[in-house]
C-alpha cells in the first residue's frame, strides 16, 4: 500500500453535473490556511471545529458564495486537517474553486486517496475499506453492507483469543485432557469453527465483483455454459458458428460471492466475429479471470489472454461425448449431465492471490481446523501454534490489512476521487 503523502488533495466530492448543492473536499496539513487565503479569512479563522459562511472571489469578482467547514487533525474522516466547502452545485462555479485550489498548492486526489489516508491514519481498518467499496454495488446487488463483516471478524477474533487461553493453559499447568474438560474444548472449537464459516460467507460477499470471461474457439459450448451458470436463456445457443457476437453478461452469486459472467464470441471466427474476439481480448487485465474452453480441450488458451489475465481455467467441454475426449489434465466440463459443474462454481467462486480477504477467511479457517486436529491428539503444542496463525491473521485484517492487500488495493481504485 502507498504511504501517506504530506500533500494537501482536494476533489469534488458530489456527482458532476448542474445540482442545488456541491461539496468539495480538501485534506492534508495546511489546508485550513489555504481555504482562510480564497476565502480572504483572518488567520486561524478556520482552526479546529469551525464552520464560516463566506464567498470566494477570484481578480475582485464573486465565484460563490460557500460554507466551509473544518475539522483538526485526529478528528476527521481522513484524521489529518479537513475542510469541506458546501457550495451551489454550478458546474462552472466548482471548476473554478476547484482551479483556485490547485493555484494555492493542493493537487487533485487520485481515486480512492481519502479513504486511504483515513486507513493510514486509523480511522478506518481493511475491512471497513472494503465494506465502504462494496456499497457502490448496493443497487445492482439489493444489498445493504452495514458493518455485518467486520462485526464478524470481531466475534470470530475474541473466540480465537479464548480458544487459545485454553491450550496455552494447558501447555503451561497440564489441567485440561480430553476425557476430562474435553466436552467444553469440544464446544469451543465447534463454535469457533461455525465462526469462521460465517466470517468466510461475509468476507465473500463484500469481496468486489470478479469478472469471469467465458472464451474459446467456435461451438465449444460457451454460451450454453453461461447460461447453465447463470441460470437463466441470456444467450443464443446455435450450431451455426458465430451466433456469438456481442456476448451476454451476467451478475450473479457464485457460493456467496458476486461474480460477473460474460459470454464471448469464438475465438477462431471470421469477419465482425474475430473483430469481436480481438476487442474483448484487448479489454483483459489482470483483475479478470478466463474460463477457456474448447472441446476435449484440445485447443489451449491463446497466449494474448494468458498475458492479459491474473487467471486461466482451462477446461474441456461437452464431456458426454465420450468419443471426442481426450486424456488431459484439466476439468471435464458438461453442460448436459451437468458434470464438473460444481467444481468448476467453487473454482470461480474463490479470489485468486493470497492477499484477499476471502483468502485470509480460508487460512484462518484452515488454521483452526488443524489446531483442532492436534488438540484431539493431544498434541498442545501444535495446536498452539496453529491457533496463533489464526490470531494474528485476524488481527491483521482488523488492523491496516497488509495481509490483504490485494483486497484492500480494488476496493479503494474502485472509489471516486471524492472518496
């Protein structure tokens, strides 16, 4: 993650366009100064909590009147020096403010630069980051994110903390077997296994969408798998090659996680279809994921989406036809019997890197079902161990989220400059 910069951002903080109001927000030392100089306020007018009712005027003439208000350093969103302007929504009026800013020394803030400074500062923590990102996707979702995942995080936290109390103590004073205060262990360790499925659940589902491309040559099933995936006829299926051109997309819930599904043309055809081919292939990046099919599997990726893309599942399609297969160590997909299916929803479902937070979920989970397995062996002190895995994974997340950096990355370049 970017350390913090000492430099003063600023941005528009409200929609563009003509509104009754806009707001534009400035952070960083110094930015109480630099609002007293375009507002032609006395020095240290805006120290502290403040709210002033004045104009900006630029060369003798009036470009709005405004309301700033102020909060000190510690006691902001971004925990530095804070202003916000409140002033009339005119396009016009907001460039201009915005312009005389720049002039005094404030820069414009890249996407997501408020919410990380407040992560940097500790005002907000990794999952907060993330949850925040997520509510963008609130309309097309029908969700409503209200702190359930970090509320998770917290009670999974405190039962990890009190399951290990108990095998350090029996570490240090040998009190506690199995066929003794093992009941109570028991029930420990199955609450705080039910915990961290929970919490695995909820980090999947505040985890920003993943988009999923459906490629490969001409009549290799792609479309009637899309449509298989998601349920629903948002694909032409034909014989004919090329009945794929624009390709269908989709957003859907893949074990508790959103994922956008797209179809796409064959990646062997002629004309307007290899054109189509060529713009979505260009369009790739390394946030997307490629589901490559092709019969028998016995095309392989081309190389263009394999450079392009953090991920390619390979898997060879229309696996009733017996005859076609060929021995190949990749998943056998059909669309007809519904073969490989499952598997081919968990793999899509999971969040490629180690450094996500649906990733951190499953190493904590991991990490407490081993600590488990050896306390029933008796073994205390690896047990320790692997619930000490599961503290300071939890603790992390809670903290700044270096352990999940990737996560954190998406969510805050999928804010708005203003956030």
């Amino acid at each position: 993650m970017n350390s913090i910069s000492p430099e003063i951002i600023c941005a528009v903080a409200t929609p563009e366009g003509t509104s009754a109001l806009s707001i534009i927000r400035v952070s960083g030392k110094g930015s109480f100064g630099l609002l007293e100089n375009i507002m032609s306020l006395e020095k240290n007018r805006l120290r502290g909590m403040r709210r002033k009712v004045g104009r900006i005027s630029e060369k003798g003439r009036t470009v709005d009147e405004v309301v700033a208000v102020s909060w000190p350093e510690g006691k902001s969103f971004t925990g530095e020096e804070m202003v916000e302007i409140i002033c009339h929504g005119i396009p016009q009026a907001t460039r201009t403010i915005m312009e005389m800013l720049i002039r005094q020394g404030a820069r414009r803030a890249e996407p997501g630069e408020f919410a990380r400074r407040a992560l940097g500062n500790g005002k907000m923590n990794a999952v907060q980051i993330i949850t925040l990102a997520a509510l963008w996707d609130t309309e097309k979702s029908k969700k409503v994110f209200n702190g359930e995942t970090e509320e998770s995080c917290m009670k999974l936290l405190n039962k990890i903390e009190t399951a290990r109390e108990i095998v350090e103590g029996n570490i240090e004073f040998d009190e506690i077997h199995l066929d003794g205060d093992g009941k109570h262990i028991r029930s420990v360790f199955c609450e705080l296994m039910a915990r961290a499925k929970d919490f695995r659940r909820k980090a999947a589902s505040i985890e920003k969408s993943c988009r999923v491309m459906i490629m490969g040559p001409t009549n290799s099933g792609k479309s009637t798998l899309f449509n298989v995936l998601t349920g629903k006829q948002g694909a032409l299926v034909s014989d004919e090659p090329g009945t794929t051109r624009d390709g269908s997309t989709c957003f859907m819930e893949v074990r508790g996680r959103r994922i956008q599904i797209c179809d796409t043309a064959g990646s062997n055809g002629i004309g307007l279809d290899r054109k189509a081919s060529e713009a979505v292939i260009r369009g790739l990046d390394e946030k997307d994921r490629v589901i490559w099919m092709s019969v028998g599997g016995r095309i392989p990726p081309a190389d263009e989406v394999k450079k392009r893309v953090g991920e390619v599942i390979e898997i060879a399609a229309k696996s009733d036809l017996k005859d076609e297969m060929e021995m190949k160590q990749i998943l056998n997909i059909s669309s007809v019997s519904g073969e490989g299916l499952e598997n081919l929803r968990d793999i899509i479902s999971r969040v490629p890197g180690s450094m996500s937070l649906s990733g951190a979920a499953e190493r904590i989970e991991e990490s407490i079902k081993k600590s488990y397995k050896f306390i029933s062996s008796q073994e205390y002190d690896l047990a320790a161990e692997h619930i000490n895995e599961a503290e300071i994974e939890a603790r992390r997340i809670i903290g700044k989220g270096e352990n999940i950096h990737l996560s954190v990355e998406r969510a805050l370049n999928s804010m708005c400059v203003g956030k």
